[in-house]
C-alpha cells in the first residue's frame, strides 16, 4: 500500500508542552483507579463455564493512553475449572485483550490504515507523544480489522435469508 504520508522534515525535536502535564494527570488517574476497590467483588464468581471463579489477589497492567501508559492494579479471579482468569476492572477500562485504551486502539486503526506501521508509529509519537511499537501499531490495526469483520458479520443478515425485491 503507498503511503500518503510523506513527512518533509521530521519533526523530531518539536514536543508540546502539554505532554509533561499529560504524564502527570496519568498519576494522578492511576492513583484514582487503584484508590477503588470495587472491582473486588468478594472471594467467588461465577463463571463463564458455570464453576466459581476464585480470588486470587490484585495484579497490574500498563496500558497506553492518550495521556501515557497508566498501569492500573486490578482484582484478579481465577477459574481452575478452565484454567483461565480475568479482571473484572479490564471489561470497564475496555483492555481486556490489550495494552492499549479504546481510544489509543482507534488512533492506531486510523494511522494503521492509512500509513505503514512504521510511519503510524511515528506518528503516533510525533503528534500524540504516544510511544508504540510499529509491531503494536500492525496487532492492533489487524485487531480493529477483525473486530469490524465480525460487526459486519454479526449486524448484517445473509443474502439467503433476505426476500428479493418483487421485480416489476
Ligand atoms: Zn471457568
């Protein structure tokens, strides 16, 4: 695919003065999220596959906002049943299959289609102070990719099943 981006100078160098202010609010969100605790929803729930799930204590993820990476601590429950666990915080903050916030993933499905991932990663730093790899600027376009597949899948009917228009 060719690139329509084609940056004359780079602009490395060039740093809005909002980013240190940035960084600072994402200390202050951090410390807000970790002050709640009500993602502890006591020692059992139930699960997916109907066993209880258990509690089994709290666990951080870094994830990249467009404020900059905040890394949250989160109630963690575990299923031994279907040896697999999750955090209840993850399905509220939207990152529960990704290191990247919604609306970070949208940037990256917008620069990823548009520009090669190299270019959208720098891109991404230039004009967000984003710091993401061109290989998680690739994972989270084709993420985006497969989610819009299956919307479409699931929000459009089968042409089988559609009545034909009466012809005239
Ligand atoms: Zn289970």
């Amino acid at each position: 695919m060719a690139s329509i981006w084609k940056p004359s100078k780079p602009l490395r160098g060039v740093k809005p003065c909002a980013w240190p202010l940035a960084r600072l609010n994402t200390r202050a969100i951090e410390q807000r999220i970790n002050a709640d605790s009500s993602d502890y929803a006591g020692p059992h729930l139930p699960c997916r596959c109907g066993e209880p799930v258990r509690y089994a204590g709290c666990r951080a993820k870094s994830f990249q906002s467009v404020l900059g990476e905040i890394r949250p601590e989160r109630a963690y429950y575990h299923c031994r049943s279907c040896r697999s666990g999750f955090c209840p915080r993850d399905l509220v903050l939207r990152i529960e299959k990704t290191c990247l916030s919604p609306a970070v993933s949208r940037m990256v499905g917008r620069v990823g289609a548009m520009v090669s991932f190299e270019e959208g990663r720098q891109l991404l730093e230039e004009l967000a102070g984003l710091r993401i790899d061109a290989s998680q600027v690739e994972r989270g376009a084709e993420s985006l990719g497969v989610e819009i597949a299956a919307d479409e899948r699931r929000y459009t009917e089968p042409l089988e099943e559609k009545s034909l228009p009466p012809k005239l």
